[in-house]
DNA sequence: GATATTTGACCTCA
DNA sequence: TGAGGTCAAATATC
C-alpha cells in the first residue's frame, strides 16, 4: 500500500512526542469532564432549577465534545498510550464491505498518512485530516415487507439532510444527514444513506464519526442510581492496550447494546446472513467498521431473530472490516476503545454507565447504534 | 417565528 | 476534469 511518509525519523518522534502529550492533555481533560458528568449525574437536580440542570448537562457534554472532537482531529496514529504494535501488513488487508457493488464504494484510497498533513498550514488541511481520522461503518438496512420503509430507517438517533447527490452508477441517489445537534453540541455524527441497486429494500447506511451529543435512546431497564453498571466492561487494565481483546470486548459492548436477550451468534465469516424473518420485518445490518487496529479479520456477528419493540423480527449481521480509511503507513496505534456513554437528557436520570477510568473512546466503535426499542420504527 | 428539506453551486480530492 | 461530498439559498412544513 502506499506509504508516502516523509519526516520520519527525528521530526517524526519529535510530532509523536508532542502529539502523545497533547493527546494525553486532551484525555486527562476529558475524563475529567466525564468525572464531572458522572457527578452531576449523581447530584440530585434541585427543586428550584430543572432548567439549571439541563443547561448543566448540556455545558458538560459540550466540553465533551469539544474534548472528543479535538482528540479525534489529533487522532490518527501514535495516539499515547500505544504500547502494542503490530505487524502492519495486516492493515493493507482492506476488507472492503462485503456486500458492496463493486463499482461504487468507498475504502477510500490508501491515501492516508496522518501527520503529513498536520504539519502544512492548517486551514485547508485541518479539515482534510480531520475527515480522515474519522471513523466510518456501514449498516445494511433492509426493511421488510412490514415495516413502512419510510424515512431512511429511524435508528434512533434524528438526523438532518444536507444533501442529495447522484452517484455514478447507482440507481438511487445517496441522502447525506448529519446530527441535528451539531451546531447546538458540537456533534459530528454524519451518515449516508443509499438504497441498494438490486435490492431497493436495501439500504446502506454509512455512519461517520460518532454522536458527541447527549442525543441517545432510552436506556433499557437497568440503570439504577448506584453506579454499578451491570454491563461494564471489566474495568480496563491500567492501560488502554487495545489489541484483540479489546475488539472482542468491542464486540461484547456491540452485543450489549443490543438489548438483552437476543439471540447472537458470532461467526468468523460474514457470508451467511439469511436469517429468515419469521414475523412481520427483516433488517439486516452489515457493519463495516474500519479503525479497528489490530485486524480482527472480518468478525461478523450475526444475531439471529430477536424481536424488537413492535412485535416485529429483525434479523441482522454485523461485519465489520477495515474500511479503506485505515491508514496504511507503518505504525499504528490507536487507542480504539469500546466506549460507551450515553447519557440521556431525556430520561431524568442519565445512565452514565461506566467508571472513570474507562479511558477513552476516541473516535470509537459503531457501538452506539442500537435498535431500540423506543426509536427504533414509530 | 424556528426548523427541516430540496437542489444547484461550490469545494476537494484523485 | 469529474465524482463525491458539502454549503446555502430557496422552499416546505409545522
């Protein structure tokens, strides 16, 4: 794969150096502030001002986002605490979505490499790295013969379009969303929406970046006041070494947001994904997760029929592969994390689930999608 | 009024 | 240069 690196040695340390210590800045700062949530979470709203409170919750989670979206701009490689390393090889192993038509697509070119455009002037090449660093997954909706294929299938989270635009060789026009509250929270969740070619009750959805913002579905039942949330993660050991283990807890978390009670297989191969749907719908998700450092192959997990809230089935695959966005230059290390937040503004008791330490989900896992039962369909 | 979508222009990469 | 992505003015919906 291409590997166009220039300053590599000393300018390449020096960077890494100073890019360690501002990442790790940035993270201190941010667990601080999750700190502070987690308090304020915990503080019992005062009678006088439910106003207050809100607007308390919502400066937090700005500061949140600022964090999150400072480290993600950072991003990239050589995050800090990257001991591990790996055999770069592996990253060329694009995994392009499986499922994609091969003329359009993604992966976007091995055109990676990080810090090279961190070091020219910053206005136009800010943006551009930023874009790169973020992560990208795919779903694959397919919406059955019950379910009203309306809107681009509600996933919970609402989303604002901001664009249309014919791509070459498709049949239908891909729909471009973003968060509604970017500009209130400073979220950058985007994702794209395209109805399949062969199969118009297929839509692919690719979601980029994930939600900053304290928009959430419901939590299930679970969240009590003590904070003992029943499916943390085992607290992380002392350091954030995200190697297969941590994308096996990845997809632990994945399966965990999941509601209970599904029935989930996990597989090595992603090709089957023909579950039958027993009732009324059918989607089928493909996640196609990129940012995964150390190659987990292509780890698909498949659940198979689980009933959502209307009665009706789902059945669904999660692949998730490298998406082309992976860098390709030697050395990787990304601190991915399986992160979990989720706070709710709604509910008056926000769930923050997790301990402190749970160190840092950079740009992390598509583990925040999850069909719930109070957004998903209605 | 605010807030969402549509749609052609504009920008950025390859 | 053109395909893909985004912006923003016009328009729609409430």
């Amino acid at each position: 794969m291409a590997h166009h690196h220039h300053h590599h040695a000393a300018s390449s340390s020096e960077w890494e150096h100073k890019c360690g210590g501002l990442a790790a800045e940035l993270t201190a700062g941010r667990e601080v502030a999750k700190q502070l949530q987690l308090i304020l979470s915990f503080t019992p709203p005062q009678p006088s001002s439910s106003e207050q409170a809100a607007t308390r919750e919502v400066l937090v989670q700005k500061i949140l986002a600022s964090y999150e979206n400072a480290l993600s701009m950072l991003s990239t490689p050589r995050m800090m605490p990257a001991q591990h390393h790996h055999d770069d090889g592996d990253i060329g192993t694009v995994v392009m979505m499986k499922s994609s038509p091969p003329g359009t697509r993604s992966g976007s070119p091995g055109s990676e490499d990080s810090d090279h455009d961190l070091f020219k002037d910053t206005t136009s090449s800010r943006k551009r790295n930023c874009r790169k660093s973020i992560p990208r997954w795919t779903h694959q909706v397919r919406v059955g013969p019950g379910m009203g294929l309306e809107g681009p299938l509600d996933d919970g989270f609402s989303w604002r379009k901001y664009g249309q635009k014919d791509i070459l060789g498709a049949k239908y026009p891909r729909g471009y969303y973003r968060c509604t509250l970017r500009n209130v929270q400073g979220c950058l969740a985007t994702k794209q929406v395209q109805r399949s070619d062969d199969d118009s009750t297929v839509f692919e959805i690719t979601y980029r970046g994930r939600h900053t913002c304290t928009q959430s579905q419901s939590q299930s039942p679970s969240t009590s006041s003590s904070p003992a949330p029943n499916n943390t993660v085992p607290p992380p050991p002392s350091e954030p070494a995200m190697t297969l283990a941590a994308d096996d807890r990845q997809h632990e978390q994945l399966l965990l947001n999941f509601r209970n009670g599904l029935n989930v297989v996990v597989t090595d191969d992603g090709s089957e994904f023909d579950c039958s749907p027993p009732t009324t719908a059918t989607a089928a998700s493909t996640y196609a997760g990129s940012l995964f450092f150390p190659p987990p192959q292509d780890a698909t997990v498949m659940m198979t029929s689980f009933s959502a809230p209307t009665s009706s089935t789902y059945s669904s695959v999660y692949h998730h592969s490298f998406s082309g966005a992976a860098s390709s230059s030697s050395n990787e290390n990304v601190n991915i994390s399986y992160g979990r937040e989720q706070s709710t503004t709604a509910a008056a008791a926000p769930p923050v689930d997790f301990p402190f330490g749970n160190m840092d989900h950079l740009f992390d896992d598509p583990t925040t999608f999850t069909f719930d039962n109070s957004g998903f369909f209605s």
